[in-house]
C-alpha cells in the first residue's frame, strides 16, 4: 500500500485542494502500455473463454447460418492465458453499404459504452462463423497481422454450425504461428506472395487449446 509521500506513482497520497482526494486517495491515470511490451512475453499457452460468452456465440452464428456473422472479443491478456471474458457481434450489411468507416464507429461506441459500466472492453481478438471449414484465406492472414500491428497478442474463434449439427462443437481459437510472422514481416509479404509459396496451412495457423470457465 502506498504511503503519504512514496510508493507507486499512479497513487497520489496528498491533501487536494480541489476536494478530489477522498480519504486521502486519489487515482491518477498513467499511460503503462509502453512498459507493458518491454516485459518478457509469455507464449500463448491456452484461451479461456466464459461459458455465457461461448453460448452467445453460437447463438448469434445458427441465428444467421448459412449466413456468415462475426464480432469482436474482449477480455484480458494475463500471462500465457488470454481470457475472453465478453464479446459483442458485427451487425450484417447489404452489399452497397459502406462498412469501413461506419464499422469503426460501432466498434468504438460499443467499446465506450462497455467501459462505462465497468466491463472489459480490451480487444483480444475476433470470432468468425464458418460453412463446412472454410476459413483458411488469405484474406484471413492480412486480417490477423491488422491486428497484430495493435494488439501484442490475439486470437481468432472459428465456429460452424453446420458441423456442430452433426453432434460435435466445432469450435476452435486459432492464431498465427510465431514462425510464420517472423517470415510475413521479413519478407513484407502480401497476398500475392503467399500464393506464389504454396505454404500449407499447417505452417500458418497455429490452434490453441481452450478451457471453458463461469463467472461467479
């Protein structure tokens, strides 16, 4: 605990003439995220996804099935365990529509309005519905090192319905292996080029276990 004068910076233990400092406590906003990535990552080890969240992907992805839907995940990157703790979905447009600039406005009032009320709203990644394992594009690629170019780590969930129809929950978290991102910005590759490489899925794609937990 910080005491009058010393300890963690963030703390502000000092008498205020503003009337702010409440009890003698004040906290004070300061940007870490710097400090954040000078800190020895971790490897992706597992995703652990809330249960209520998992059900309301799979609600939103038969709801429009054979439709395919997506939307954002949000949560916490705690060690080599990236928790996804809450998500909102894209809503479908029609064709003509313009979708880039109104898309990032939705994203940003949502996330506005879920730090409002208190709730994660730290993107980890994003969840996609899939027809028969179609997912492997290359526009799939380009959308994860979008991504990565802002968020250190994150993750993919694929979901189809229509395997899940056959008795089996087609769920998977996936990302890019390590190797293969090295060799995407070395090579300042694009989709052309991979093409021309003929690199098997195996080498890009890297599934990750996940673990299922409730919210108490």
């Amino acid at each position: 605990m910080a005491k009058y004068g010393k300890g963690d910076k963030r703390w502000i233990v000092e008498e205020r003439p503003d009337g702010a400092n409440v009890h003698n406590w004040h906290w004070a906003e300061t940007e870490h995220r710097v400090a954040a990535t000078d800190e020895v990552a971790f490897p992706l080890r597992v995703v652990q996804i809330e249960g209520l969240v998992i059900l309301k992907i799979i609600k939103h992805c038969k709801e429009f099935s054979p439709a395919l839907v997506t939307g954002q995940l949000l949560g916490l990157d705690v060690g080599s365990v990236l928790e996804v703790t809450n998500y909102f979905p894209f809503p479908i447009r029609e064709e003509d529509e313009e979708i880039e600039a109104d898309g990032a406005n939705y994203q940003l009032e949502m996330m506005r309005c879920l730090r409002e009320v208190n709730l994660d709203n730290n993107t980890v990644g994003w969840y996609q519905s899939t027809i028969l394992g179609s997912y492997q594009t290359v526009e799939l690629i380009e959308t994860f090192m979008n991504y990565q170019k802002n968020i250190r780590r994150c993750v993919r969930i694929i979901y189809d319905p229509s395997r899940s129809n056959q008795g089996v929950l087609a769920l998977k978290a996936l990302k890019l292996s390590d190797s293969f991102m090295e060799f995407y910005r070395a090579n300042n590759s694009t989709g052309e080029k991979l093409r021309e490489k003929n690199l098997s899925w195996v080498d890009i794609f890297e599934e990750i276990p996940q673990t299922t937990s409730n919210a108490i």
